[in-house]
C-alpha cells in the first residue's frame, strides 16, 4: 500500500516508506506534513477530474 505524503513547507509529494525517521521531509526536513492518501485513490480522483474537464 504506497500512501503519499505531501509536504506543507516544501510541497513535495513522496511515498510514506520514503518519510525519515522522525516523520520528517526527505527534502526539507520539515515536520510539517500531511498525508494524502493512497495513491490508486489519487490517481481515480486526478482521472475524474479530468474527465469532468473534457
């Protein structure tokens, strides 16, 4: 299950086996994260959207 994790300072995206010990940024070393959710159900959204789009 790959839950993607977004960065609230740096507003990077990256895959929750990728956070630092510490809950911190890879990038930034910010704690100030949130998590995003799975991404196949990001993915179905982002898909949605699209299409409501065309």
């Amino acid at each position: 299950m790959h839950i993607i994790i977004k960065c609230k300072h740096c507003h990077a995206k990256f895959d929750r086996d990728e956070l630092h010990p510490g809950k911190k940024c890879p990038f930034c070393s910010s704690t100030n994260i949130i998590e995003l959710g799975e991404r196949s159900e990001l993915n179905a959204t982002k898909e949605s959207i699209i299409a409501i789009q065309n």
